[in-house]
C-alpha cells in the first residue's frame, strides 16, 4: 500500500481516482516499468493500462503482430540498379546489398533486424536504426528502442533525433544519421501507434481475460445439481459420493445410469445467458483486434465468420497481402531508398522484396500459370527452373523464348498483329 501510495503522489492522480483506473499492486515488474514511462497515457476505460509487454500478452494481439513481422522479415528483399527502363540486375558489390541481406550489424541477422524493426514501426509508429559509416560507406545499422528517441522537426523541415543512450547520457542526430520507419502518421513525421489507437480494444480483452482466469481460479464449474425432497441421510450420501467417484467418473463410464436413493433427482446445469455474452465477447474481440492490425481472421484461428474451403481463404490470404503486406513493404523500400542512398544512387536503384512466394498458390494453379508463359513467350523453361529452385537445363536449350501461339509459322520479325491485319484483307478481297 505504501507502494501505491508513492506512485500516486508521484504522478499528481487523486488517490481514490487512481484506486478506479489502476491496479498498481498487481502490476509485473515490465508492466510498472511501462506505466512510469507513459505516465497513465495508455489507462482504459475498462480499466486497465495497456503497454507493450500487457498488449503482447494478449493472444490476438501476439500472433497478428507475429504474422505481420515474420511475412515481412523472412520475404526476400534485394537492392537492384536499374540499367533501363526494362532492364534490372541484382546491385552485386554494393555495401548497402550487404548490410541488408547478409549482416547489418554485429549481433542481429537481417531476419531478426527486420523482425524487430517491423514490431516496434507496428506497435510505437516509429522503428529508428542509427547508421554506422566507414568515411561515406555505410557498414551497419544499430537499432534504437523507440523510447530512447525523441524526433523533432525544426524551423527548416529537418528532423532532428533526440537520442537518450542506456548509459543515460544524450545525444541528437540529423536524419543523415537515421534510418526511420514510420507507420500510418498525421503529420508526416511521427508515425501513429497501432497499440495506442486499440488501447480500449486490448483492455477490454485484458479484462476479459482476467475474469475467466478468476473464474477458473475462484468460481464454482459444477455439471449439474442432485435435488432431495427433504435430508439426506447420511448413509444414503456415502453411496452416492462413491457410487459417482467409482461408477460414474471417466470417459469410460460416460452415459451409464445412475441410481438415485430417497427420491432425489438429478439436474443439469446449463449456461446462463451472461456466461454466453461473455464468451461472445471474448469472441468478438479476436475479430476487432485483427481488424486494427489488417489480418484476415482466418491466420489467427478465427474461422467462425468465414469459410474454411474453396477460394474463399485464398482470396482472404491474397488480400491479406496486396492491402496489409504490400503496404508495410513499400514503407520499407522507400525508407531505405530515402535514408540509405545517396541522391544520385537513388536515380538508378531500388530496394525490393519479392512477395512471389506468398502468392504461389497451389501445385496445379502454378504451374498452369507456367505453362500459359511459357507459351506466351514471357519466361523461358530456365527462368521456370529458376523460380521452382532448379538448376538451368544441363542440354543449354533452357534459355529459348517460344513463340506465342497466334505467330507460329510467321517469318521472324513478323508480328500477331501484322498477320492479323493480312488474314483480314484476304477476307475483304
């Protein structure tokens, strides 16, 4: 109590206000850490505070967060220069290619960086790696936590960083020093926080949570109730307690009848309609949290409102990625393109991911596709090898384009359209 009543006159709240929003006493050590921070900001109507380590406690939450940082840290990402407007090669050599895909910095692979750097962009708004230079190459990047950095845009439109270090001293940075990430914003330079904008929805499941964690901790689960017309005796109730513990209990013994004494009668105990609304409630929130994240129900195991079969869940999985996916990727390829190029690099290259592999689709479905270029002349039998992870044809012939199907016959050079209009003038003629 005496606890409580410190952080109470710490942060200037009126004791019994505090008493109604807060439950101080409970709090994880993470979780008090977490509301000194932000001073009561996350507090709910429901309430509870909701912070980092409470939101990641929170199933729905955990795995929408985890879908969307995994897609993104494991999807292929390249840097490529664009020799034409048609022409793209891999930039093989360039020391940006080399911090993205192989190491950005001592400790982290780029799967674990991207990883991480996705959840706090997610979850803060903001995802901030200081750049580590060698004179004007760029040889790694080191991740800041979103708390230790505070941004300010100046009188000039720069952004400043204002970086608190872990031995407490502090530093500013230029955005020539800062790769940033920022999520959906409304201003255009500090990106909004997805936990702090469904702050009522993840305390609205915390609590729920805790009720049936209390339920089963404290409350009463019985089957059902045995009804007597007037006392039992005492002999008749020893034969019951046995005759249950011994005759009726297990899955072995299920649906046999049971043999009741002085005229009692057995009723069943079913649901009441709170306990209904409540896992009703609890239901509901999966939906409202994968709503604020852009998950399809479906990838966190909520398949009550949406079907199972057919096309129905590869279309929600192709949706998932061209209106959730392809957004966090581009903010990530433009971040990149505008943080960690120069001026006349970012002319002639790209970063790109390669969200193929999320849309393959089936075994038949692909290789229709496959067979359809193939014949149309888009991809060559080694660009299909080469996207199913095989080696060029061993004979060299792999590299043949084939002619579509509307020109076979035609001299070389002569197009469909050439010999379309000639079929049309015999016809006229």
């Amino acid at each position: 109590m005496a606890l409580t009543s410190w952080l109470r006159a710490a942060l200037g709240m009126a004791p019994k206000a505090t008493a109604q929003r807060f439950d101080l006493t409970n709090m994880s050590p993470e979780d008090m850490r977490d509301f000194l921070r932000i001073g009561g900001s996350m507090a709910t109507t429901s309430g509870v505070s909701v912070t980092e380590s409470s939101t990641m406690r929170v199933a729905a939450a955990w795995r929408c967060t985890q879908i969307i940082c995994g897609a993104v840290s494991w999807m292929p990402l390249d840097l490529v220069i664009r020799q034409s407007e048609k022409v793209r090669k891999p930039a093989v050599g360039h020391p940006l290619r080399h911090v993205l895909t192989v190491r950005p910095n001592t400790w982290q692979t780029p799967k674990e960086f991207r990883q991480m750097m996705q959840a706090q962009m997610l979850l803060r708004g903001n995802g901030y790696a200081r750049k580590v230079m060698a004179g004007n190459r760029l040889v790694g990047l080191i991740p800041l936590h979103p708390d230790r950095v505070r941004p300010e845009q100046m009188s000039d439109m720069s952004i400043r960083y204002h970086v608190t270090r872990p031995d407490g001293q502090s530093l500013t940075l230029t955005q020539s020093d800062m790769l940033h990430l920022r999520g959906l914003s409304l201003d255009g330079w500090r990106g909004l926080s997805v936990m702090s904008c469904m702050r009522e929805a993840l305390g609205l499941s915390i609590q729920a949570e805790h009720v049936a964690a209390r339920l089963f901790k404290d409350g009463t689960l019985a089957g059902g109730v045995f009804t007597h017309p007037s006392t039992l005796t005492e002999p008749a109730y020893n034969r019951l307690r046995d005759s249950l513990a011994e005759k009726h209990g297990g899955a072995e013994n299920a649906h046999k009848f049971m043999i009741l004494e002085e005229g009692m009668k057995a009723e069943a105990l079913s649901m009441s309609a709170e306990d209904a609304q409540f896992l009703q409630t609890r239901d509901f929130q999966r939906y409202d949290i994968a709503m604020f994240f852009g998950v399809p129900p479906h990838l966190i195991g909520a398949t009550e409102k949406s079907t199972s079969w057919g096309s129905g869940i590869e279309q929600q999985n192709i949706g998932f990625v061209t209106y959730t996916l392809a957004d966090w990727l581009r903010t990530w390829e433009e971040s990149i393109k505008r943080d960690l190029m120069s001026a006349a690099e970012a002319e002639t290259m790209d970063a790109r991911f390669s969200t193929a592999g999320l849309l393959r689709g089936d075994v038949k479905s692909r290789w229709a596709a496959y067979v359809q270029a193939l014949q149309w002349g888009v991809y060559s039998p080694d660009e299909v090898r080469a996207l199913e992870d095989e080696n060029p044809r061993e004979d060299g012939a792999g590299g043949v384009y084939y002619d579509p199907p509307n020109t076979a016959g035609l001299p070389s050079g002569t197009a469909a359209g050439d010999r379309q209009q000639e079929q049309e003038e015999d016809r006229v003629q």
